[in-house]
C-alpha cells in the first residue's frame, strides 16, 4: 500500500538542491501503487508530478499537488533475432545503471549516453543525447499510465514525436501520462559513433581518422571514456548541485549562421542534416562572459558556462532570474534565443 506524505521537503529529490515542497508526496514501486496514487489524486483533484531522478527540473516554487516519485524497478530482454535484442527496463531504474547493464550483457547503442543523470523513464521526455547518439534512436516503444483515466498506453517511437532534446511528453501530453517502462532495440555489435572531437582526443584518434581505427574500441571502451570527457566538464551534482545542460544548443538556418561565422570565425557549430546549423549553447554563454559568474546564491559553472549551479542551495526563482539574465544577454550580442532544457514547476 503507498504511503502519501504531506508538506513533504523535495531538496534532496532534486539535483539542484532546491528547498521546495509538495502538496502531497508518495514513492511507487509497483504497477498498483501508480494505480492507487492516481486514485488518490483524482479524489482530491490534485495534479501530478512524476519525479524520476530529478535531474532535469527546476522547482520554481512548492508544488500544489501530489509528487509521485517513481521507483519502478526491473530490467529484462524481450525480443531478440540475428542483429538486435530488445530490452525492457522500468521506469525507475538508475539511467546510466542501466546503460552499463546493457554493456555488460552484450547489448550495444546506448554507450554515448553514459553518465547522464536521470532514470530511464524521464529519458524519453527530454530524447536525451550526447556525443553523436540520441535516445529516439534506440526507443522502440514505451509503456505508460493516463493520469486522468488509469489506463494503460503504448507509445512508438513514432507517436512520441521526438525531436531535439523534445517529445509530445514536453507538449500535448505533457504531465497527462506516468511512462512505467521503456523498450530498447539495441545491437549484437558494436557500432562506434565517434565523431565529437573531445570524444576522439579522449580515445586518441586522430581528428579525422577513419572507420579502421575506430573499429578497434569496444563499447564499454567508448562508455568510459564518455564518462572521462562528463566528468571532465560538468560538476557532480553530489557536490555541486546542478541540472546539468541547462540551455539547449539553439538551431539556426545557414544565413544566421554565415553572418554569425562573419563576425566570429571561432564559433563552434555542428552542421544539420536539413541545412541548419546548431550553435553550441556554452561557446554563446562562455564568450558573452558568462563563465565562472556567481549571483549570490547561484552560479555559472566556471568549466563548463552551459551549466548553472546552486551552491548556496537558493530557490528555484533565483536559478531561474540567473538562466533569465544569460538568456537575455547571448539575444543582445548574437541575436540568438536559448531555451532551457530542464522543465519547469510549477509550469
């Protein structure tokens, strides 16, 4: 039986340590307990927040509804033929546990994404990527909850309309559905995806090298040093609380991006496939002085500008005037929008 507890502090369920509460706050780790909390909910006509790791979400305020924190465990290999094995996890389970796990029973894909903080079933919401690999990618389909009607939906990869760094979970259906679990095709091969520079310096390739040289690596050699190149850059939020990225890499067509290479030749960018550029979000932030700068309570990562952290531990309205203030600045030199990648609550 759940248990749902009132006033309840959310600073240790969310990473950037913000001191804020729930109306109402309840663990689930079963299939009925989500059924019994959502009873709960609509008896009270409350709203609901699911809550994975709390790695993508900024508390602006306490929120005036349940909190229903997902601790759906299990990890299990449905399908499988000559190339691919499809794998179950829960939506609870730990996101970078469950990416070594695939490693280490020879399921491969999902290496690039090691050391993103989350659970598997926030995954999905936000189509995490990193380092050339993308979640919608892998995604077979996933298993979700109404919230208003209790039951049970399948999505596709398809109906979830990814794009970058966005699902239909961040528009239509967003906070309409809790996801339980989430099915992966992943390969019997390895199939290296290399092409960032940081990842290639970290593996000793050369800037330009080609498919013979990278064959060589494993994927558990690929995830570690994916971990070196994280840990390298972005702040643990054990130490100092942050939501990691917290502005998305803005995408601009090819004459914003001509006139912006006009100004300043240095401007990293990463070519799109429909003929738009996407800007790296920390090169804007970094060059518009932002690095390094602190505002009583918070604070631009002095390694990385595209991380805010909160090592005052201040309120969600301050991390948010700060993300406001940088977002401001980086339209005034470079006439270019950021948008922030965690989700807001209340919205």
């Amino acid at each position: 039986m759940a248990l749902f507890l009132p006033e309840f502090d959310l600073q240790r369920f969310n990473t950037l340590a913000i001191a804020a509460r729930a109306q109402f706050y309840v663990a689930v780790t079963t299939h009925d307990e989500v059924l019994e909390a959502l009873a709960f909910a609509r008896e009270r006509q409350l709203p609901v927040l699911p809550l994975g790791g709390g790695s993508n979400i900024v508390l602006a305020d306490n929120y005036p509804g349940l909190v229903m924190h997902i601790k759906l465990r299990g990890i299990e290999p449905v399908a499988e033929d000559a190339q691919s094995v499809w794998v179950r996890a829960a939506a609870g389970e730990n996101w970078h546990e469950f990416v070594q796990h695939c490693l280490m029973i020879g399921c491969y894909g999902l290496e690039n994404l090691s050391l993103i903080p989350g659970s598997v079933g926030a995954a999905p919401i936000q189509n995490i990527g990193a380092y050339g690999v993308e979640l919608q990618q892998r995604l077979s389909e996933l298993s979700a909850v109404d919230i208003r009607s209790g039951l049970p939906v399948t999505f596709t990869a398809e109906s979830c309309n990814f794009a970058y760094r966005d699902s239909v979970f961040k528009h239509s259906a967003r906070d309409r559905y809790i996801i339980t679990s989430v099915t992966f095709k992943l390969d019997r091969a390895v199939r290296p995806v290399l092409d960032y520079p940081s990842l290639r310096q970290q593996l000793q390739l050369e800037p330009d090298g080609g498919a013979p040289a990278e064959a060589h690596f494993s994927a558990q050699q690929i995830a570690d040093a994916v971990i070196a190149v994280r840990q390298e850059k972005l702040p643990d939020p054990a130490t100092t609380p942050n939501a990691g990225s917290f502005f998305k890499n803005p995408l601009v067509d090819a004459a914003t991006f001509a006139a912006l290479q006009q100004r300043y030749p240095d401007i990293v960018s990463y070519p799109q496939a429909d003929g738009r550029v996407k800007l790296a979000a920390g090169w804007l932030i970094d060059r518009a002085g932002w690095r390094g700068y602190r505002a009583g309570d918070v604070a631009v990562h002095s390694e990385q500008a595209l991380v805010i952290t909160n090592p005052g531990r201040g309120s969600g309205a301050s991390v948010l005037a700060l993300a406001d203030e940088i977002t401001r600045s980086v339209f005034s030199q470079y006439g270019v929008t950021l948008e922030l990648e965690p989700r807001v609550y209340p919205a």
